[in-house]
C-alpha cells in the first residue's frame, strides 16, 4: 500500500511515541489499530483519520497550546479526536458526564478550555463546526493558547480529581511526565505489539490514557467496550472472551465486577496474558478464587500504585503464590525515574509516602509544586528489600463512643474472612451521644457467608470495633462510581434506607 511521506512522518507531542508509530506505518500500515464491534480500524486508517481532523482545528481556530474539553464516550471518534489533539499540540479534558449543556460549557470554561467537542449536547449560543458526527464549538472568548512548560513542555491531558481530600483540582499531565511514565513501563513490562488491549474506562479517569495511549506505544490494537456493554459483567465477558483481549486494566471492584458471574475454570476460555488493578487497594481475597487457574494460564497479575499526580501508575509488583499466603498484596518498587520516600514516619519503616521523579505532575492548575514532592496522604510501610506496602490513608481515625477507632483496620480484618471481596465500615450517628458502626460487605459469588458468620468472626475483635449492623451485597451488586471505584455514597444511602 502506497503511504504518503505525511503518514510516514508522526509528528506528536510525545517523541518517543512518534518513533514507535513511523516504524509500525513504514513496516506494518495495514496492521489492526482500532476494533470497534464488527468494524476494525488500520493503523494507516486511524493516523490519516486524526490527520484530517487536525487540520480542522486549525480551520476552526484551535491551535497548539489549547485545552479542549470532550463531552464524548468510548468510541472511534472519540479515540481519533485524541490522536488528533496528540498531532495538533492540543491537550484535553474530559467534561462530567451528567451535567446539563449550560453545565458542561461552564465547566469547559472554569477549566480554561478553548472549545467543546460533543456528541450529544448541542450548544445553541455557540459557532459550531462538524467533525465527524460530533460537533466542535469554539469560545469566541477562548483564552490564549499555552505556551510550552519550561521544564516539562507540552501539556498532553488533563485529569480532574474526585476531590477526596477536599475541593475538586485540576492536574495537568505534561510531555515530560507522561514520557517518563512511557520509558519506566517499558523497563517493566515486557508487552508485545501483538496484543488486544480494553478500552475500558472513561476519560475523566487516567487508566484511560495507559489503555489508549499505552496501546499506542506497544503497537497493539484496541478493543473499545461500549457504555452498554460495560454495565453487564456478562457483555464485558462476551467482549473479551470474542474478541481476544490479552491486555487489561481494572479496579479490584471492576474485576470483581467483570468475573461475578463465572467459575474459575472460565477463565481458560480466554486470551488474557495480563491484568493491571490499579485504583484501590487489592486485597488477596479477591484474587484467591481465579490465581491458580491465572497461573496455571500464564497470566501476569500485576498490582500497580499512583495517583494522578504521578502519571497513572509508578509502581508495579507482580502477584505470587507466597502473596497469597501472606494475605497480603504490596504495591511493589518505585520505578526507574521515581523515587519513593516516607516522610513523618512512626518508625523507620512506616510513614506517609513521598513521591520525586519524572513522573510528578508540575502542581495543580495555578498552585506549583513545593519542593518538586508529592505528598501522597497515604500511609505505606518498605521493607528491607524496598518492597512497598500500602496500609491506608491520612487521617483514618474516627472517634465512636469515646474510643478513637481507625475504621480501616475493621475493613482489613472483615476482608481477610473467607467469601468478603470487600468491607466498607461506615458510622451512623443513632443519638447525640451515641453511634454504631456498620460493616457493608461485598459478599463473593460463591460464598455462603452469612451475617452469623460475620458476627462469629468479629467476636475477636475488642467490643468497641464490632459492627453493629452488616449490610450484604452481592458482588453484582456491589455499588460503583463511574472510575470503577467503590461507591460510598451510595453504600450510605443503602445501609440508611434499610
């Protein structure tokens, strides 16, 4: 196939990502990119795709140094308009799904966009421009656009935090960061470009750039889960199992989630190579159940640690049977260009982790970063091999009753029961002067757990950390937000409506 010297010249804002995509389109042009459903997009395809739309933005008025916010779900125009932004020096940010129009052009403009690309929301007030079958609405008071970082270049993306240490905040990703993130995988994963990876997660969480851009990088192709098929374990099964995905990346809820409704010997009926949990704490009860029939199959499990101030993920410790024997799962080794610290220690082994290294993002939208430290609120333990551990966050004491109570410490012991996926202990104020506390349980598909059994169980516990109430929920059921993660929120609503 003939491929225009345009094609064979990527030029990106990731250098090391344009090497990786000129080889695969001088050599391999034709190789599968893109699967969406029963349509299959070539490398070739989806390069000349992102090429055209880039040089709509320029016609439009969008230009390098602008931020762009996408009001967009999973699919191949989704994942064009990104390359495109890659190609244009256009960085992005997704808007909240389930805000109203005026919302979503409010919240486009509190975070410094230049324009608005949507699917589904039309914008009356606003000039718009046809892309594809979206529409692309420019700002006429659009700010000017960035100029590069002076230490850390282009800015790629841009991630809006869940706000659990207070007000929501902006972390913008740069070239610099999102390269480091790039090289030190390459250093620990072994990953061929043969590979199906899972789009599976939105872009207001950043899994979704190692599954776009990460599958970029490697030279595999993509596997994109629809928004249908994402709310039933057995469509995202379906996905996997026909379209051969080797390569995912889950929360431990997702892949509770995914494999609620199968047999561990299901799972030889796929092609998996290697899953990533990232996100939340893994516990070893999750994994139990399926770790034999993964390592009978050769699947890599791979537990990763970092927050979106770090660049997706900066560590990495692959799971082993003596993990699974230990009941405990670390978060493993910094990586090359990172360096992990323990600031404020208790001892010389336990302390809050602190994170330096190519990886740190440049600080939150107009706050730079102190000390070029990351201070992670997370409380962690190394050992004498700097194996990290995580044990739990900032600030976990409750007082209950007059005793001062660390809840997670109760979530730690209800998960080491045999059939709890996962334990969320809340406190309901049931008077002025008195309180209970109240375990919801994640009860494993095939548990026969009951809450005798967890009373039996938590009679070893001092009287003061017994839960009082015990909400069971299947693992079906078990509440998400829209990153995957635990829904807390609605656990509250629950356990009170009951």
């Amino acid at each position: 196939m003939n491929i225009t010297s345009e094609l064979c010249h990527v030029n990106t804002s990731l250098t090391c990502l344009n090497e990786k995509l000129e080889w695969l389109l001088s050599t391999q042009p034709d190789k599968e990119a893109l699967i969406c459903g029963q349509v299959t997009f070539s490398y070739q395809q989806v390069i000349q795709t992102a090429l055209d739309i880039s040089e709509q933005f320029v016609e439009a008025g969008l230009a390098k140094g602008h931020r762009l916010a996408l009001d967009a779900p999973r699919s191949s125009e989704l994942y064009s308009i990104i390359i495109a932004c890659l190609l244009s020096g256009v960085s992005f940010i997704y808007v909240p799904r389930n805000l109203e129009p005026e919302s979503k052009i409010k919240f486009a403009k509190d975070t410094s966009c230049a324009a608005i690309f949507s699917f589904t929301s039309y914008f009356d007030l606003l000039d718009q421009n046809l892309i594809g079958t979206g529409s692309l609405s420019i700002f006429s008071d659009r700010p000017i656009p960035r100029n590069p970082h002076p230490r850390s270049g282009t800015e790629i993306y841009c991630v809006r935090t869940s706000g659990t240490t207070g007000e929501p905040k902006i972390v913008p990703i740069y070239d610099r960061q999102l390269t480091s993130f790039l090289k030190n995988v390459d250093i620990e994963f072994d990953i061929p470009a043969k590979r199906r990876w899972l789009w599976l997660h939105d872009l207001s969480f950043d899994l979704s750039i190692w599954e776009i851009i990460g599958c970029l990088f490697y030279g595999g192709g993509l596997v994109i889960l629809s928004e249908e098929e994402k709310r039933d374990p057995s469509s995202i099964w379906r996905v996997l199992e026909e379209n051969y995905v080797n390569q995912i990346m889950v929360t431990p809820s997702e892949f509770r989630f995914i494999f609620s409704e199968v047999k561990p010997q299901d799972v030889t009926k796929l092609s998996l190579e290697e899953i990533l949990f990232c996100g939340e704490k893994l516990s070893v009860e999750t994994v139990r159940p399926f770790f034999s029939e993964f390592h009978g199959q050769e699947v890599r499990l791979v537990n990763t640690y970092g927050p979106s101030e770090a660049t997706i993920f900066c560590s990495a410790h692959t799971v082993t049977e003596q993990d699974i024997m230990n009941g405990s799962i670390p978060i493993g080794k910094a990586f090359h260009d990172m360096i992990f610290s323990l600031g404020g220690k208790d001892n010389e082994h336990v302390g809050e982790l602190l994170l330096q290294g190519g990886q740190v993002f440049e600080g939150y939208e107009g706050r730079p970063l102190e000390d070029n430290t990351y201070k992670t609120g997370d409380i962690c333990s190394v050992d004498y091999d700097d194996v990290f551990h995580y044990i739990k966050r900032i600030g976990g004491f409750v007082k209950v009753n007059g005793f001062r109570i660390d809840l997670l410490e109760i979530e730690e012991y209800l998960q080491s029961i045999p059939g709890v996926g996962e334990a969320v202990v809340l406190v309901e104020n049931k008077l002025e002067d008195l309180s209970v506390l109240c375990a919801c349980i994640n009860v494993m598909s095939d548990s026969l757990l009951t809450t005798r059994d967890l009373r039996k169980f938590c009679a070893k516990l001092s009287p003061w950390l017994r839960p009082a109430r015990y909400l069971m929920i299947p693992q079906n059921d078990w509440p998400m937000n829209i990153r995957g993660k635990t829904n807390k929120s609605e656990l509250e609503r629950r356990l009170y409506e009951k």
